[in-house]
C-alpha cells in the first residue's frame, strides 16, 4: 500500500521549499516512498533535456508528482525545445494531466497584502478549474501564410484554431461538478458563447453533464464579464470551471487578488486523479539560494497531492492546520511579511510547519 | 464648416443619457447640425431592424456619430440578426472603425467607489486600444465538425480562427504609438507570444511598427500577467494597445477597477479618425425612464467625438473640466453617490454641467 511520489525540485528556489515539504511529509509518518529526479534547467545541464526519460519515467511510474519550479533567464537563449518550461509542457502532456485546479484563497492574516479592499477579500476561497489540454493553446492548424480572404487578402497573416470537442468538454465538466460537490455546490461555468462557436458549444455541453448534478448550482458567465466581477465582489464565486485561454487570464487574475501568491498551490489531474502538484508561483531565481522564499505554496501543494490523488484527506488537513497554525503565530517570509509579524526563513517556515503538525498529533494521540 | 453629428439614442437609458449629452454640446455653441435617428431595438420596432437603411446612411454621411445604448431583455427572443447589439456590430463593419479607444480613469472624488485600495487607483488614466474588427472574433472558417485529429479523433467539435494580418496590425500600432505621443509616450503592447502564433506575429510587427517612432517607450507583457498587473498596480499603465478578444477581456477588467463605470467614455475610429463615441455602459434597462441615470459618460464621450473627430480639443477640455467641476461640487447621480454627497438626477446632472461650462465662459470672455 506504500505510494510513490515523484519529487522534482527543478531549478531557482525549487530546491529551497521542496525540500519543506518533504520535510513536512516525512513529519506525517505516512506509506510513502519518494524518489528524487532532476527537471527543467538542471536536467538540461546534467543531462542534455529539461525533461530527461528517466524524469519521465519516474513520473509516470509514481501515484503522484510533487514540482517544484523550472527556469532562469541563463536558459532563455535555448532553443525552444530544451528551455526548463518544456519539463512541464512534456509532463502534462505525457501524464494526460487535463485538469488544473488553482485555488484563491486569502487567508485571514494576510488579506491586507491584497490590492483590494480588506472587506472584499477577507475569507475569499476561489477554485478555478481549468481545461489544460485543449483550447487555442494547441489547436492545430496554426502558423504563417498569405491571407486569402479577410480585410486584407493578399497580406501575410498568422493564425491559430480554438477548438474544443464534446468528450474535452464533458470530461472537464465532471471534474468541476464533482468538485463543487465537496464545496459549496456552486459552478460557475466562464464562456464568450454570443461571440465564439467553440464556446456556444462549451455552454452548451456544460449544460448537458449538468442534467447529472440536480443537486449543484450551475450559471454561465461571459469571460468579460468574470474579469471584471472578480475585481467587483470575487466572494461571489466558488468553483469557476472554463477554457485553457481564458484559464489561464483568469486564474492569475484571481490569484493575484489574494495578495499572496507565494501562498498559493495548484493540480493538475489526469482523469483518475493521478496528478502533479506545485507552487503556483515560479522558479524566482533572483532570490534562489538566499534561504527567504516562501515554501508554504509547495507545503499546500503537498497537502493537494494527499486529498486529491492519494486519498488521505485527513493528513490534507492537518497541513492545512499547521499552515492556518503559523500563519496565527505571526510567522511571516518576506513576500509575505508586514509591520508587527516576525520574519523568518524558508527553513525556519518549514520547522514551523512540522512543529505545529506534531503538536496537534500529540494533542490527539 | 459645420460639421453634422449623427445622434442615436438608442434604448433604455439612451434617451435620457443622450438628451443631457446633446445640451452640453449646443451649449458649447459650436458649427454643429445634430441628427437624430432610431438604432436599436427602438428601431427594430419602428421598421423591422436595428440598423435601419436611412440610420446606416446618416451614420454613414455624417462626420461623427454620438451613440447612446442599445438593448432590452425584451429583444432576447429575436433571432440574432435582428437583436438590438447587432446595430452596434453593423455601424463598426460598414464604417470600418477599426481602433476602440477605452479610457479607464479614477477621477479623484471617486476614489472610494473602487474595489482598490484608494492609494493604488487615485489618479488612474490608463488608455486601453483595442483592435476591433480582426482576431478570433471575426476570423473564418468556424464551425462545428466532426474532429479528424486532435486528443479524440472521430467527436463532435467546434472551432474558431483566430488571425490577424500584417496591415490590420500595422494600423492598430500606428494608432496607439499615436495615441500615446499625445499622452506619456508609453505603449504596452498586451499578447501570448510565447503560445500563439497570432501574437508572435502581432509582436514582431508591433516591434517593427515601433522603429517609426523611437521617442515612445514600448513594452511588451503576456496577457495573463496584464490581467495581473492590473490589479496589482495599475498605475504602471498608460497605453496600452492589443487585439479585439484580448481587449475585450483587459478593457472590462480595467474600467471595473475604477468602480465607477458610469463616468467612462469610449470610441471607435476609423483610418480618418472619423468615429463612433458611446459610454462604455450599457442600456441598463432597469433603471430605463426613472432618471436617475448618470450621463456623464455620454457627455464625456461627447468630449472624445470633440477632440479626436472634430478637431476641436478646446471644446472637449470645456466638458472635461465642467464635469471636474460639478464632481467638485458634490453633485452625483445614485450610481456614484456616497454619505455626504449630494444626489441629483439624470437632468440636474446635465444642467449641472452646462451651468459649468456657461460660468467658465463668462469668466475667460
Ligand atoms: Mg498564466
Ligand atoms: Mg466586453
């Protein structure tokens, strides 16, 4: 019964805050067995590939991913196919890893980091959902060549396709249902349906697997309009399902409405919950090697990979708790820190966490 | 001399709004001829379609047009072609206005009513170009088919093209590097170069496009950080320019952060400049015939025409400063209104700027 997890730490502070979690997941005492690999930059440079087959094979072979970040402008003159952003493309497309779970969440100690208003953020806990491998992002045909038609036939042009089909759509749709199920039984489903065919047919196929949920909530919004509800009353949502595009523009709105990215975990699942967790902050390699990032992202990524692909919710929460735990105490990193809290190390951050999850199970035990 | 502006109403506020912007205007006592005709689905109702032949060609004849707003829950049941928003479709096609203009600015006094904290939004004036007649929005072939490739080969599917060619590109840039010598020489050119090939392309040619004007500043960012950005620090803002779906989404987003849509004009030109001027809200059939609507986008948007169509910036710095002026004042329509300001009407709001724009005459005379 003893699971796999392959760890990644990757390039930048990957190393630094994996190396908290691990910490973190040893604390648990929990039937886990976890192998270490090389990804992104390092890879490139002790193997020639961001994403070198052994990497690739442990990740297919492991229950579960825990990355941490890949990249560092030293590798942006690589060729495209060899630059550390390539581990992940690679990983998510060879684990079929179609749906990204990003959680908004502003917790209460902090929601005076965020832009907004305290009022309108404090308690806020989002969940977009996100199509991963599908959508614009890699429609085929794309590309260069002379216009034949348009305002300007004649004229060089470059194109892409948006294209989603039924079962893209439908398995998605599950995903978010079945999420909202474990929350508040709300889906909010983000479309430009009176514009885009692909996005008529979103709504409508949502709709469709809808008639399976009687029991959650379902209403349609325009991807216009969900930008600018966010920044009006983002409480409003709960789970928020669409596209990889508008994925994408929205996940980073709303996570950057919380103030706190570097508090800020993400999944990506494949459609038996077999999934790769990480930060949904990046590498930072102008701070790498300096001992003050914020690992609290990749400690709550962890927790994801328990609830989500492991099913041990219980362990899930007592990490949460210990978050909750220090954050309460005062313990700040940098990113994070504000007048009247103490600042503290990555690793200081990570003894805090184990610290508070072995008080709580000696309290229990 | 006298210039003729073309006046469409239009439904639910449109009237009342576009009766307040048209005195401002003949109080300014300027070579004039105003026109008025049926747009919307006022004029579905009088003559069987939202852009009436005789409405198309007096937009079509005249130097300007001063739009209010169209649309009403009660038009949902009309096929497409004949809704309401199809006329604001049709007078962008047949007048190839090309270039949407989007102000976002927090005047001082309404500060408050945004969901940023004060301090992050007072003094915002950013400027928004969107490109509205290209991109996925318009782009041939779309559709539904049966997928031939792709992650499930053989299922229904549906798709869109986006494109945009090299001289729909070169227009939009030359518009906004324009734009912006007017303003603080600064251009952020918003795209996902890193993904579509589209917005590779719009970057280059942007890039190319920037050697003709080596005294503005230009910047590029993905699309998901500007939606970030913009809520993180929008001031760093000033012109930005990008496609039609990206700035649908980003041109929302940043009106929202102001809070105060009601105050926020747009435009819409063609390659004269001659243009369409609308306020970014819409026809808000609810509150239609109460009014208490606030038609200081209107009359702003009357500025706009002024300035940008007309030639006549003096005129338009006239309306801008009297609208300054009655915000001063502690005037406010409900939609702006807050504990120790005083609520006026739709009407009191108008004569409220002409008694401004009058007392600021008398005094320079
Ligand atoms: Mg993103
Ligand atoms: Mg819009």
């Amino acid at each position: 019964m003893t699971k796999k997890i392959a760890v990644l730490p990757g390039d930048g502070i990957g190393p630094e805050i994996m190396a908290e979690a691990v910490k973190v997941l040893q604390a648990l005492d929990l039937p886990l067995t976890l192998e270490w690999a090389d990804v992104g930059g390092k890879a490139y440079e002790n193997s020639g590939h961001p994403l070198p087959p052994a990497t690739l094979k442990l990740a297919q072979e492991a229950d579960a991913v825990l990355f941490g970040a890949v990249g560092d402008w030293k590798y942006d003159k690589l060729e495209r196919a060899l630059r550390p952003e390539q581990a992940i493309l690679g990983l998510r497309k060879a684990l079929g890893l179609f749906a990204n779970f990003r959680p908004a969440i502003c917790y209460e100690q902090l929601t005076h980091a965020s832009s907004l208003k305290p009022e309108l953020v404090a308690g806020l806990d989002i969940l977009i959902i996100r199509e991963l491998t599908g959508d614009i992002y890699f429609g085929q045909p794309r590309g260069r060549r002379t216009a034949v038609d348009g305002h300007f036939p004649g004229a060089e042009e470059a194109f892409d396709t948006m294209r989603y089909s039924r079962p893209e759509i439908e398995r998605i749709a599950h995903v978010a249902f079945q999420a909202a199920r474990k929350r508040n039984k709300k889906v909010t489903s983000v479309d430009k349906a009176n514009v885009l065919e692909t996005f008529q047919f979103w709504k409508d196929v949502v709709t469709e697997v809808h008639k399976d949920y009687p029991d959650v909530e379902l209403d349609h919004m325009y991807v216009d309009n969900a930008a600018m509800q966010l920044v009006k009353a983002p409480k409003k949502f709960d789970v928020v399902v669409t596209g990889n595009m508008f994925g994408d523009i929205l996940s980073d709105e709303a996570a950057m409405l919380t103030g706190s990215i570097g508090m800020l975990p993400s999944a990506s699942l494949d459609v038996n919950n077999k999934g790769l967790y990480e930060p949904s902050h990046g590498s930072a390699p102008d701070i790498a090697g300096k001992g003050i990032a914020n690992p609290l992202a990749t400690i709550l990524s962890a927790a994801m990979m328990l609830k989500f692909s492991l099913n041990l919710p219980y362990a899930a929460a007592r990490i949460e708790a210990a978050v909750q735990s220090v954050l309460a105490q005062g313990l700040r990193t940098a990113d994070i820190w504000s007048e009247g809290t103490s600042k503290v190390s990555t690793v200081e951050m990570g003894d805090a966490v184990v610290k508070a999850i072995t008080t709580t199970k000696t309290i229990k035990s």
